[in-house]
C-alpha cells in the first residue's frame, strides 16, 4: 500500500510497455521509467533530501512531472505539488508553510519564484531536465543557459556516476505521500497531508468498478497538481501498465484535436466545462442551423435519434476509440449530461474531493443514472448527516483508508472536519436513491436561506439559467436582500442571431436587457416559489474559477 511498492511492480511487470510521453514523441516505457526514478532518488539524496522531507512541484504537466512525483514519494520525501495557476506571493507562502527543501520547477514558470529568498529553499531544479539552477539565476539568464547548453547546470547523470550505494528508507502505507494545498472556492488554501494508504487505496477501490488495463491509452487534459488528476490520470495508469499522454501546450482545439487523431485515447479525464463549451460551441449550433432539425429537435424520440448521429461524430472527434470519459471537479449541466446519454457517449460521472484522495462516488460508462455520482466506491462508508425528513437532504459524510491524514500544521481545522469515529464532513448536500445512488445538491457554505426558512441552492437554480443558449456561465446569489443570478453571455452567439455589429451601441443594450429579461422569465417558470431570481444581471468578464473550473464563488457573493 505504497507508492513504492506500487511503482516498483508496475515496472517490473509491465518493462516493455509505453508508461509516460508527450503526445508528439516516443513514450518513456516503464523499464526506463524505473531507472530515471532511481537516478533521481540518488540525486535527491545527494543533496541531502532525507525521508519526511518535503519537495514542491511547480510545473506544467509532463512526463518529468510523473518521474519527480514518483521518486520524490519512493524515498519517503513528502511531494508538495503546486497549481501553477498561483500567484507568486501565494506560492512563497506555500513553500514558506511546508518548509520544502527542494523545489521541481519548469522554466516558463521559473518566473513565479525567481526572487525566493536563498534562505527559503535550498534547491531549484530545472524539470524540463532535472538541471540544478544557482538560485541567482534570472530568468533571462536562464534562458541563454538553456540555448547554449552552459556547463553551468549540473546534470543530474554527471551526480549519479559520483554516486551509488544508498538504499532507499523504508516507505511505510501511513507516511505521508503528498501535501495538497487547494485552492478551493472558499478562498483559504489549506495543506492536505494525504499517505500513500490513501492514495492507493482509492486507485484500488476505483479499478473495482472502472476497467482500466495496460492496453489502455489516455491524454491528459488536467493540471497534475490536482489530487483527481494525480490519483485517476497518474497513479491508476502507472498501476496497471497503461500509456499516459501529455500536451506541450493548453488544450486549445488547436493543440488537442491533432493529438485525439494520433493517440486515439481509450480514456480521458474531464471537467464538465471542457464537455459542455463543445456540446454549447459545436454540437448545439449545428443542431439549431437548420430549420427542421432544430423543430424535430423538441420531439423527444426525434430528439433521441439526431443526438445518436452527434454522439457518433462527437466519438470521431475524439479518436473514435474512446472507452471511457469520466467527468468531475463539478456539477455537470443537466442538458449536457441528457446528451451525452442519449448519444450513447461513453461518460462517467464521479465525486470526491482533495480530502478523500479523491473519488468516493462514481460508477462506469455503464450504470450512469442522470444527475446522479453514481453509489459509493468499494469499501467506502458514505452517509447522510439530519436528513431532512422531507427530501432526505443532509451534509455528506465518508469514512474510510481514503480519507486524508488531516490539514498540515492545523490540528484544529482537521478537528472540525474529522470527529472521533473517523467520519469526514464534506461540506457538500446531498441524498441517496433507494439504489444508494447519490445526488449532489449543493455546497453547505452557498446554501441561501429563504424568506420563510427554505434552503435554497444555487447550483440548482444556476443548471436552469445555464439552459439559455445566450448564456456560457453564471452564479446566483443573496444580493441586497433579493436573489440575484449574475450571467456570463455569449456574445458570439448573440452576434450571429441579432446582426449586432450593424447595430448602434444603445441598439445592441436594448437586446441584451431583452435577453436577460427572457432568462428571468424562464427561470422563474421553472423553479419553485421560493427560489425565484429577484435580478438577472450582465457579468461582463468571465468568472474566475479553480483549476477544475469550479467559479471562485467568495469573489462574487459579496
């Protein structure tokens, strides 16, 4: 139940197989995997890393990512991976708060930490190619070294000949493995301290209900430093054997359809954003262009057939080899997920936090319910705290080896949310089918009490002002005493209907407050009573969100 332990028989049993590349080159196959970890273990300890000590990560995804991650974890380091989306102050304070000794950083993000003090850090690595950098180093100066190839960096492989003999520490399954620090939606990052235990046991857990072999290919679209991404997109690959991708470049169509033609992925991990921009930008709009399609589209059984024929070219676009799609981090839009299973698209929802290692709900491609996370993992305790008598709604609770150690150097804050009996306060709503299905209703923090003591959730009301094809995102909340829905428009969208570059400015806000208009009417037809919107209004910039693209709702509800 170690990383170790686990990556060590991966590598033994699966040698020849394609383990970690970029999309565009020869992957790395597991037996070479295997020797780089070693190396740069030797190296690690070399410079003086020992057992419980804790070295950050600060890059984008790549396959040198997996081998710091992995031989940071074999020795018994503690890896403090960092979502690259940081600000540079934030990062300082991290590195600052987990005392790390070393840090694994990529050069265009060298930047973010070029002014760290020397007495914060002992060691900056290069990750692009496990260089040690002279923490004086600029970052244009950098860059000439790295052009020139300078004698300045010390080449990991120049420390490893100078060296041999050290056995690893022993790694034991309740060591901590990971420091997590979230962003979260709340605006606190915590440190997660997650053990190998944890992380194993929920790769584990998941494989007993998703088939996941070593002739399985995947791309990553995720940031690495997230626990879904790391746990699901990483660690369970490595497990059983399979071939792991990764992109030089964010997952702009550009960049990804390319990569989806030559890889022809078997599994992909996603946030619901990624799926519902392509069902809003691609399929709808083709959908709605004619006529007739877009009148037949209303008739429910007609409905069926033209979302199987999208579902076909939508499985083209992704390779035409897809087997799996698991969607999580958030909510996945009502109307997307309808599509989804009506085109026979291989989706699977699942639902975890950086707590729980991740996943504690979710099912396969098969046993998908709508608007469900599917039943608890294999060996995984999830119960409903107060359920409300009527509706059987109450915060969700999980017991169980993936649930984390507790927040670093907060005793007091893992007291809150951990009681005697081991049980983890998720902060989430929700309620169990008589199938012991979940459904999620929401964040304990966002829910809005009415004028007569209803709960109301915005993530309910949200799913139904996301229905508006003129909308791309939106946020509900208690504003001046009235319940107010803030929406992000698309404008493309409205272009291309209203002609609105023929139109004067005034013209153009004319059409706008009709549209919101329209947006309140629907919504308020739509909810119950209580949970009607007083105000829908314009939100001229997108909103900022969390690396799984959840909307940071405290820069916004006040």
């Amino acid at each position: 139940m170690t990383l170790k332990s686990m990556i060590e028989e991966s590598c033994k049993k699966f040698a020849n197989n394609a383990a970690l590349s970029f999309a565009d080159s020869e992957p790395i196959n597991y037996e070479s995997l295997k020797v780089q970890i070693e190396d740069l273990v030797k190296f690690l300890k070399l410079r003086g890393i020992v057992h419980g000590d804790r070295v950050a990560i600060l890059s984008e995804n790549s396959p040198n990512w997996g081998i710091a991650y992995f031989a940071i974890t074999s020795m018994g380091a503690i890896a403090v991976p960092i979502l690259t989306e940081f600000h540079s102050s934030e990062i300082h304070h991290i590195l600052q708060h987990a005392e790390a000794k070393a840090i694994f950083v990529s050069e265009r993000l060298y930047p973010k930490i070029e002014d760290l003090s020397s007495n914060l850090i002992k060691d900056i690595i290069l990750i692009d190619d496990f260089s040690l950098i002279d923490p004086n180093t600029s970052k244009d100066l950098l860059k000439t070294i790295l052009q020139d190839g300078s004698k300045e960096l010390q080449k990991i492989k120049n420390m490893v000949l100078k060296f041999s003999g050290l056995v690893s520490d022993e790694v034991k399954p309740d060591d901590v493995a990971s420091i997590i620090y979230t962003s979260g939606t709340t605006g606190h990052s915590k440190g997660v301290m997650l053990t190998h235990k944890n992380i194993i046991s929920d790769a584990v857990a998941t494989l007993k209900f998703v088939k996941y072999t070593s002739t399985d290919r995947s791309i990553s679209l995720l940031p690495l430093a997230h626990v879904y991404e790391c746990t699901l997109g990483l660690v369970i690959p490595i497990m059983v054997g399979a071939n792991v991708n990764y992109l030089r470049k964010p997952p702009t169509a550009a960049v990804l359809l390319p990569a989806l033609e030559k890889i022809k992925p078997t599994l992909i991990l996603s946030v619901p954003l990624i799926i519902e921009k392509m069902y809003k930008a691609r399929i709808l709009p083709e959908i709605q262009k004619k006529k007739l399609v877009k009148l037949a589209y209303k008739v429910p059984s007609l409905r069926k057939k033209i979302n199987k024929v999208a579902g076909k070219k939508l499985m083209k676009t992704f390779g035409g080899k897809l087997e799996l799609f698991c969607i999580g981090g958030a909510a996945l839009s009502p109307e997307v997920e309808l599509f989804l299973k009506e085109a026979g698209f291989p989706y699977a929802i699942g639902y975890g936090l950086t707590e729980t290692s991740p996943l504690i709900a979710g099912t396969n491609q098969h046993n998908t319910k709508l608007l469900s996370t599917g039943p608890a993992v294999p060996g995984i305790e999830l119960k409903i705290e107060n359920p409300d008598p009527k509706n059987g709604e109450g915060e969700i609770l999980v017991r169980g080896d993936v649930v984390m150690k507790g927040y670093y150097k907060d005793p007091e804050k893992t007291k809150e949310v951990i009681d005697k009996d081991g049980w983890f306060r998720t902060g989430d709503l929700g309620c169990f089918d008589k199938d012991n299905y979940l459904y999620i209703k929401g964040r304990v923090k966002n829910m809005i009490l009415g004028p007569s003591g209803e709960n109301i959730y915005p993530e309910i009301i949200e799913s139904v002002v996301n229905r508006s094809e003129y909308v791309l995102e939106s946020l509900v909340c208690k504003k001046e005493n009235q319940l107010t829905a803030l929406v992000f428009l698309n404008y493309e969208k409205i272009d291309e209907d209203f002609q609105t570059n023929n139109k004067s400015q005034s013209e153009q806000k004319v059409i706008v407050a009709d549209i919101l208009k329209t947006i309140k009417e629907n919504v308020n037809n739509s909810v119950s009573s209580f949970s009607r919107v007083g105000r829908v209004l314009e939100q001229l910039e997108p909103f900022e969100k969390t690396p799984t693209q959840k909307i940071k709702r405290y820069l916004y509800i006040n």
